[in-house]
C-alpha cells in the first residue's frame, strides 16, 4: 500500500511540474501574439435621432412605408438622398427608429485611443474632439427563394415565426463621406466552418479544387463583423472559429497543461484516498 501511496505521490509531483510548465509557456505565447498582434476593437455610439447634423451638414431619416411596415427608409444628406429597403416589415408605428430596431441601427464608429474607456469616447464625440465615421448598417432577410426547396427551407433552431435561415442573412452598409455623398456596400453572413470544410471535402471526392470561401462575407473581428453584431437578434451571432485567437501559438503548452490537471487530480484521488483497513475500521 506504501508503494502504491508513493507512486500516486510521484504522479502529483510529475502532474504539477507539468502544469506548472505548460502554463508558464502558454502565458509567455499568449502574451507574444497579443503584443505582436494588437486587437483594436472599434467602439460604436449608436444614435436613436431621425434628424442632425453631421460635418455640418444636415441628415433626415424618414420613413417611406405601406399600411405593411413594406418599403424603405430614405437618408437625406445635405442634397444627396439615399434608400434602404426594409430588411424587417413592423406593423408597430413606433416612434423615431424605434419601429426599425430588429434590422436597422445608425451609428458612430471609430477605432479608441490606447487605453481609453467607452465613456471617454462617448464625451470625445460630443465635445467634437474625434471625427468617428457615420454608418447604418442593415440586416436583410433572405434575398429570394429557392424554387427547388419550394421556398420551405428556415432555420429549425429558431423560436422567432417565419425566421429565415440565417445563412441567407444580408447586411447593408450605408456610409454617409464627410465631404458628402454616400458609399454602399453590403457583405454576407459567414458560412460556418462545418459547411466550408464539408464543400472542401465534396470537391475533395469530385477531384474539384478547394472552393474559396464568398469573398464578401463578413470578415471575423473587422469592424463591420462587429457592427453587424448590433442587428443580429440574440443567439444568432456568427460562430467564431478561433483561427485568429491567441490560442493557435498554444502549441504543446496547452495539451500539457490540461493534462497536467488531469493527471494532478487523479494523483490526488489516489494519494489521499482511504485505505480499505480505515474504511473497515469505519464500518466496524
């Protein structure tokens, strides 16, 4: 049983230099790539006001819908006029932008200052000490219906009715220049590692080659990944794929940690358990 006891004992010791080790490298890789690779999340402002100025000029919202919340919203910039088609038909005759706050959202957006608090870019904008980028963004249901899947195809996750696979998502960008004018654009919603890589594999069997991913779809961590993020219900943000994190310079320090958690609370279990002469003695 000493022998037994010894060898748990020397499991411990061997389990907690292994933890040890593999975190304190794991620390200094994570620590490297986020130094070399700096995360420079952009912070948003986002404004409920259908009427203002910006750069001096002035900016009106105005809706032009049916009795079925079906049509567009107009931006008047100064003398340009641009038109966002609804991406989500309300009933509601809600106030201000209120009555488009599933799919619609306008926006300041600019890159903070090294070290600086959300609450301080808030007062940098009002005080007019930063010039942020003025945008609305979008959310578009799907664009058409697939005739061959008799238009029936939705996503079986969702408790939302007449929700919309949201592979078939849009996302418009509307971009008020401040010299005036406008830039649109509009970007995709990601397709999900799992579906890539089963399309890699069927042209894989087809002896195609590899197939690119849609250039225009949302880029994960780009700003507009994280303005997208605003109009985009609850559960339903793109899954990340964590090929840009800090964990893929882990290496063997990361396997090596968690097994040396592993192998410290088994070592542990097994020195400190109780011997079948306490138990009995116990029972006795």
């Amino acid at each position: 049983m000493k022998r037994k006891r010894s060898g748990a004992w020397v499991g411990v010791a061997i389990s907690l230099a292994a933890l040890l080790v593999g975190c304190a490298v794991l620390a200094q890789r994570v620590h490297a790539f986020n130094r070399d690779h700096p995360r420079n999340t952009p912070y948003f402002f986002v404004l409920d006001l259908t009427s203002f100025l910006y750069h001096d000029r002035q900016v009106q919202i105005v809706d032009r819908l049916d009795d079925k919340g079906v049509g567009f919203v107009e931006i008047s910039y100064d003398q340009d006029v641009a038109a966002i088609p609804v991406g989500v038909p309300s009933l509601h005759p809600l106030p201000g932008l209120a009555r488009h706050e599933d799919w619609l959202r306008v926006m300041f957006v600019a890159p903070p200052a090294e070290g600086q608090s959300y609450e301080s870019f808030v007062q940098a904008i009002n005080k007019g000490e930063i010039e942020p980028r003025l945008v609305l963004v979008s959310r578009h249901l799907n664009p058409g219906i697939d005739e061959s899947r008799f238009g029936l195809e939705v996503d079986s996750s969702s408790r939302e009715r007449g929700e919309t696979m949201r592979k078939r998502w849009t996302f418009g960008f509307l971009e008020l220049l401040p010299q005036g004018g406008f830039r649109q654009w509009s970007r995709t919603f990601p397709e999900s590692q799992r579906s890539y890589e089963r399309r890699v594999l069927a042209a894989n069997r087809a002896g195609e080659p590899k197939p690119d991913r849609n250039p225009d779809e949302l880029a994960e961590d780009s700003w507009e990944w994280h303005a997208a993020l605003h109009v985009i219900p609850s559960g339903k943000a793109p899954n990340r794929t964590f090929q840009h994190d800090a964990l893929i310079a882990a290496g063997w320090s990361l396997p090596v940690a968690s097994l040396g958690v592993i192998g410290l609370l088994i070592s542990l279990a097994l020195a400190l358990a109780p011997t079948r002469e306490q138990t009995w003695n116990r029972k006795a």
